[in-house]
C-alpha cells in the first residue's frame, strides 16, 4: 500500500490560480488517492473552490493564510528579499520544516528557484540545481537537463546533472537502466568545448552505475529519443526547451490551417479525427508539465503558469512519485559511489592543500 504523502501548494501562483491549482489538487487524488495538502494562499477564496471539489474537501487540507503573492513579473532578488510572507516561500517552508515531503508551484519561475535554493539548500556535494522536464519521443519519453538554472556549466556541473537525470529517469519514468547523452554540436568525441569532453571521459570511466552513457547526441537526437537522458547547460536547454514548443505549437497551427481549407479538407478531417485525436494527446504539453528542480534538500516542482487543472495535476503527480520513490536518498548515495559529491570548492581545496 502506498504511503501517505503530504504536498505544499502554492495556491496563489499561476495565470489562473487559485481556481486552477484547487481543480488540479482534486484531479491529482484521482490518481493518487494517498494524497494530504497544505494549501497556501488566500484562506476564503480558497476554502470556497475546496468546498465545491468531489475529493479534495474529504481530504480535509490545511489551509494557511496569507494575502501576500509573488507575481509573474517579479525580479527573482526582489522575490527572495521582500518575499517571506508569499504563498511561494510559504509553501516552500512547509517542505523545509517537515511539515510537507514536496511543493508544487505554477508561480514565477526564477523566484521559485532563488527561494527554494535558499530556503531548502542544495545536497551536499551538488555545485548548482538544475531544472528538468520530460520530452515526448518516437520512442516514449525522455528526461532532459537543465532547462535554464544554469547559463554557463563545467564538467563537473554536467556530470552531477547527469547522475542526477538518470535516477530522475528511474524514478518519474520508470527506466530500469537509462541510456544518458550529452548534448553536443557533433557525435564525434573531439567535437564541442572542453567542459563537455571532460564530462563525456569523467561519465565514461564510473564504473557500477544503474546507467549506460551513450556519448555525444546532437539535437535531433532529441525528438528521436535517442537516449533516456539528455544532458546539457541551461542555455542550450533552456532553446531546446522553448524550440521544441513552438514547434509543437507550429505543427497544431498548420494541422488546422489545412484541415480548414477546404470542405473535402474537412470531410478528410471526419475520417481521420481518431487519429488526429491521438497526435494531439501524444503531443498535449498537459502530459509533460512539471519541471523539476534537482539537486535541493527537499523536492520542488514547476508547474506551468498557463495550464489547467490536468497540467497541475500531473506536477503534482511528478512531485509526488520522486518523494515516494525516496529520490533526494538515492541521489547522495549515486553521487557517492560515482565519486563525483565534491563540489567544485571542495576540489580547490584538496588541489591547494
């Protein structure tokens, strides 16, 4: 039997909160009825949406109050500084004093980072957290990372993302032994910059891990699903992320344009509504929400400010799978036994000693 975890929300964050993060919070214990909540945010409105869902109002949440949020146009310093009464950090706190075992948020994304860096900390032996997301595929899915933390990353960073990613991989994807890529401008070995053939030696040469590394993928590699895990910085990330949603985006565009076009376009559109109908569930970004900060003291979850209630669910689903499945334990043990829990500081001083 599943045990009962308890998720912290921010109520307040999205573009249609907290209508939406209610809704989502009810559909989430659809699938997972072994769900409590630490809802925080405006305590009326909110008490008024739960009284109005099938699951969520049996469930009883605790309902903190605050009439403080952060917005979407906050500055990240800003946020951390003037903060600490927000439904964000509020949230974010409930994680941190144990009160909650993960936090779901659809609110600013770099206040979420710069708060829960703060407040939760990284695992020791992590130099940065890194964002990471799922990726539909030719071949199912895959994980990538980092989508946008980190601009600029050594072979060490990418390393740590790489352990990090594959046991993401296992955990929210199921993969008994993911295949792990880094990202690169060939598949040659002496393409790319020094930090990445460093990390691509580094990743070769650890020995008795749950992953096999493929070596170098370039970026059509991607949709292919090349690899389970694709490693990167965050500035390669974070355009391959936003590529791939505009293409996505693209695609729906021209589907429709055409299937309107013209009336036997339409009477074509009757006959092939079944499978249009799946194309737009493989690609629907609902099924693929939830960007995950690794690499903290505590699980946090990005949920898209846009979505509906599906989307926030299945955040709140990614969130609670990598608590359930005891993710933040295996990562300072996998870090260990790789040999790669010493952050880039801690080589410093070995290396001047």
């Amino acid at each position: 039997m599943s045990r009962t975890l308890t998720v912290a929300v921010d109520a307040m964050g999205g573009d249609k909160a907290p209508d939406m993060v209610i809704r989502g919070a009810d559909v989430a214990l659809e699938r997972d009825p072994h769900l409590d909540f630490v809802l925080v945010g405006d305590e009326k409105r909110i008490a008024t949406l739960v009284e109005k869902t099938r699951r969520l109002k049996k469930r009883n949440p605790i309902i903190v109050h605050t009439d403080k949020a952060v917005g979407a146009a906050d500055k990240p310093s800003v946020a951390l500084r003037t903060g600490r009464g927000s439904s964000m950090r509020m949230a974010i706190d409930a994680v941190a004093d144990g009160r909650a075992d993960c936090v779901v948020s659809a609110g600013n994304t770099g206040a979420l980072m710069a708060m829960a860096k703060f407040v939760l900390r990284p695992v020791p032996g992590i130099d940065r957290p890194a964002i990471a997301g799922v990726f539909p595929t030719l071949r199912g899915e895959s994980a990538m990372l980092d989508l946008g933390a980190n601009i600029d990353c050594d072979a060490t960073n990418l390393v740590q993302f790489a352990i990090m990613g594959q046991i993401f991989a296992r955990t929210v994807l199921g993969l008994e032994r993911p295949v792990v890529g880094l990202l690169n401008v060939g598949s040659e070995e002496q393409k790319g910059h020094e930090a990445i053939r460093e990390a691509a030696t580094i990743l070769r040469e650890i020995k008795d891990m749950p992953f096999d590394f493929h070596g170098f993928v370039e970026g059509d590699d991607i949709p292919s699903g090349t690899v389970d895990v694709v490693v990167t910085d965050g500035f390669s990330g974070n355009i391959a992320l936003k590529t791939a949603e505009g293409t996505s985006r693209l695609i729906g565009q021209f589907l429709r344009d055409a299937f309107r076009s013209s009336l036997m376009s339409k009477v074509g559109y009757l006959l092939a509504r079944s499978a249009v109908g799946q194309l737009r569930q493989r690609m629907d970004p609902r099924r693929y929400n939830g960007a995950v900060f690794l690499g903290l003291n505590g699980i946090a979850v990005k949920s898209h400010g846009g979505t509906d209630a599906l989307g926030f669910a299945n955040a709140i689903g990614v969130a609670a799978d990598m608590a359930r499945h005891g993710f933040l334990d295996t990562v300072k043990t996998e870090l260990a036994a790789a040999g790669v829990n010493k952050t880039s500081e801690d080589r410093k001083v070995v290396a001047t000693a």
